[in-house]
C-alpha cells in the first residue's frame, strides 16, 4: 500500500509534504511490526492514535501509563515473571514511535517558511526585502513615474536661471501625470493584505501633498515669487522623494543607518567648507553635510523654509540615478569651497 501511494499518489503533492508522508507511514508500519511480535500481556495503546491533533508529551505519557497496567489474568507474581526486556524495549519504542508519526503530521506546516500574513501577497514574495516591493504587473508604469524625476531636475534648471516664461509650462505638463500616479498607486499594490492597504495611504498621501505644492508652486511663478517658488519646488521635491521611496521605484537600498561613525577619528578640517554660521549657505549653492547621518555627502541647496524652524531641503549629488531629498537643519549644511563642477541639472542640454 505504501508502494502504491508513492507511485499513483497525487502529484500535486509537494516534495516536502511527500517526504514527511512517506517517513510517518514507515515509522507507523514499522512500530506495528515490533508491535505484534510483543508478549499478550500488554494491550495496544489506541489512545495514541485516537487524535493526531495531541501534543507528542502527551501521547507518550498515555503510552508511558500504559506500561504500568497490570492485565486482568495476571497475579502480582506471574507479572513480573512475563515481562522482559525486550517487551519493555519494543512496547517503549512503538510508543515513541507512534508520538513521532503524529508530531511530524503536526509540523508538516510548520516547518515551512512561516511568513507573517502582513508580509505576504498575491506573489508570495512581497515584503520581505528591504523595502516595499510592487507588483510586477505595471505594464511600464515605474519608467512613467521615474520619468518624473527629468521633469523636476529641468524644472529646477530653469527656475534657478529664472527663465520664468518656461517655468509657467511645467504645472500643466506634472498635472498630466496625475493619471499615471493613480494607476501606479492602485496597480502596485493591488491587495488586500494590511501592507499594501497601508502603502497605498501612504502614496495618496505623497501624492495630494505634492499637488498642493504644485499649485502654491504655479502661484509663485505667477507672481514671479522666487523664494515662495524656491519652498515650493523643495516640497514638491520632498513629497516625490518619498512617494519613489515608499512606492518600492528606488533604485538601491541603503541600509546604514549613519554615515557618522565612518568619520570618527577624521578632523572636521579635513572637511573644506565655510563656516555656517558666519557664511550660511544659500540657494543654488553647493553644500555639504558636515552633521547627521548622511555626514560627508555632497549636493545643492534647493530651498530655506522662512518659518522659522532654520530647516533647508538640499537635493544630494546623484546616485544610481536617484537624487535624494533631505530636510536638515540650516547648520547642517555647509557651503562647499573651491573650485566645484556645477550641478549636474544645469548640463542637462536645452530642449526646443
């Protein structure tokens, strides 16, 4: 029966579950063996087998109890005359035996890879990197969406030259894009599992917050507000920065925590940059961090929020194609000195 379960049993049956079917039925007719070979003095422990779903500590004390029944026909001198050791042996082991079988019933699943439900999805494999992981079904939306990041970087061109007659264009040009974040937000994680429902908040979220700077940011440029149009850009900036990040479009993951521990026992002097405080970086100046955990990194000034909080966003020197946007504390941002390449927007060429 066994031969015949392995050869015409359901193929649909996975390795691991066939194996472990395969190892109980062997320990149970091996047990069975041994069993009927034992004296007739003891009597079959059936209350092992009566529920797969018991503990293995409890079946084996039922099968250890067992061993101290005395049957019916037995006096307390011919008892002890009947059982031997190779009794005691093989009733212990088919008891042991029998508590192995339904233990391996019981682990079948759990010796899986047992992933919180929170962390899987319709794939399987979603959630258990280091960051959110979409869908694979987004028929190019990821590029559309990237391709956002060249809008940005030649509307900052622009609005650092103040060529205000081009910046006007550009609201109405991100506006067209509103359709593609909201496929890409619907489309990415498309599930009902409490981190996808959470990732699309998220995303809406980014999403109104970067609209509504969208349109104080046509405002400025109405008015021909630069400094409104600088904090503007900077929180449309922001909000893109993070929809990318929580929307699993990054390029790389950085999973240091702090750059700082790589700078101890290296002098601040060996960091060439004005002081902060006596001569503050601006915007359009190139920074560099000289505190926090992106220490050491390089990139411009796009923006200094007026509301007293003495924060700035910088937007750092690409890499891997992503230009990540931080909001740091005025001090934190050094201007750098000597001679530097431009940043790299003002070489992205002229179109028309």
């Amino acid at each position: 029966s066994v031969s015949i379960l392995l050869m015409h049993g359901d193929r649909s049956i996975k390795p691991r579950k066939m194996i472990a079917i395969t190892c109980r039925l062997i320990i149970v007719l091996l047990c069975l063996c041994l069993h009927r070979n034992q004296s007739a003095a003891f009597q079959q422990p059936s209350a092992l087998v009566a529920s797969s779903s018991r503990s293995t500590s409890r079946d084996v004390s039922v099968s250890a109890a067992r061993l101290d029944e005395q049957p019916d026909n037995c006096n307390d001198d011919g008892c002890n005359n009947n059982i031997s050791r190779r009794d005691i042996f093989s009733r212990s082991f088919y008891s042991v035996g029998i508590a192995l079988a339904a233990s391996i019933n019981n682990a079948e699943t759990g010796n899986a890879l047992d992933l919180p439900n929170f962390l899987l999805s319709s794939e399987g494999d979603r959630g258990v990197k280091g960051m959110p992981v979409p869908s694979k079904k987004l028929g190019g939306l990821s590029n559309k969406i990237r391709s956002v990041s060249k809008i940005m970087d030649e509307l900052q061109r622009d609005l650092m030259q103040e060529r205000w007659d081009i910046v006007e264009g550009y609201p109405t040009q991100l506006r067209s894009y509103v359709p593609v974040f909201t496929a890409y937000t619907d489309s990415a994680f498309p599930t009902d599992i409490p981190t996808d429902k959470g990732l699309r908040v998220a995303l809406r979220y980014e999403v109104g917050r970067f609209f509504a700077s969208l349109e104080r940011f046509r405002e400025a440029t109405n008015r021909k507000s630069l400094d409104e149009a600088y904090v503007a850009y900077s929180d449309m900036s922001l909000h893109f920065d993070r929809y990318l990040r929580v929307g699993g479009l990054y390029t790389f993951y950085d999973d240091n925590v702090s750059l700082e521990p790589y700078f101890k026992g290296v002098a601040d002097t060996s960091l060439i940059y004005a002081d902060p405080k006596k001569d503050p970086a601006l915007v359009r100046d190139l920074i560099v961090l000289i505190k926090g955990p992106e220490k050491g990194r390089t990139g411009i000034m796009i923006g200094i929020y007026p509301d007293g909080s003495n924060t700035c966003a910088v937007k750092l020197d690409r890499y891997r194609g992503i230009r990540e946007i931080k909001v740091v504390p005025q001090s934190w941002a050094a201007k750098r000195l000597g001679e530097q390449d431009p940043d790299d927007v003002f070489l992205i060429p002229q179109s028309g």
